[in-house]
C-alpha cells in the first residue's frame, strides 16, 4: 500500500471511529475520498454487486442531504452521520478501506 493510501485509510477509520468527534470538515473529507475512488474507476468497483453499490449511494446520498440540510449543528446528528459514512464504506468493500484488522 503507498504511503498516501497508508494515511487515507488511517483518517477514514479514525473518521469512522465513534469516538472521534465528526465535523463537517471530516464529512466532505470521506465524500471527495470516495468520489475520488470512483472516478479513478477502481478495476474492483466493477466487482461489486448492485445491492453493494445502491447501500453506498444510498448512504452518500443521506450523508449530502445531512449536510445540505444545515439547520443543526453536526454533531447533534453525528451517529446518524457516521451510520452513512459507514454504509458508503460498506457498500463499497474492501475498495474503499481495506480490511486489515492489525491497522
């Protein structure tokens, strides 16, 4: 893994971590990380099933619309946020953060 993977899949997972407090910074972060992911058009993003795919536009789509919405502050919302952030993880697989349970 390069070293700009390596520090990409340590911020998501601390990003994802329900201990660390979201902030909207972190939110865009993890959008334009995946939109990044998808656009390089991954060779292994063509592996996955649609049910994959639609659970991680689902959550990014609930994720912008959090942000777009704006009338309370992040934090307020976190775990509902996180709960996103994590099905566009999921939804994409081993893609987006490899599984490697020693990180």
């Amino acid at each position: 893994m390069s070293e700009l993977n390596s520090i990409s899949t340590k911020r998501l997972r601390q990003i994802l971590d329900p201990s660390h407090p979201l902030c909207r910074e972190d939110i865009i972060w993890v959008l334009h990380y995946v939109q990044k992911k998808v656009a390089s058009k991954d060779p292994a993003l063509q592996d996955l099933s649609k049910p994959q795919l639609l659970q991680s536009y689902a959550g990014y789509c609930q994720t912008v619309m959090s942000l777009l919405g704006g009338t309370r502050p992040v934090h307020s919302g976190s775990d509902e946020i996180r709960a996103c952030l994590l099905d566009i993880v999921n939804g994409l697989g081993g893609v987006i953060l490899p599984i490697n349970p020693s990180s």
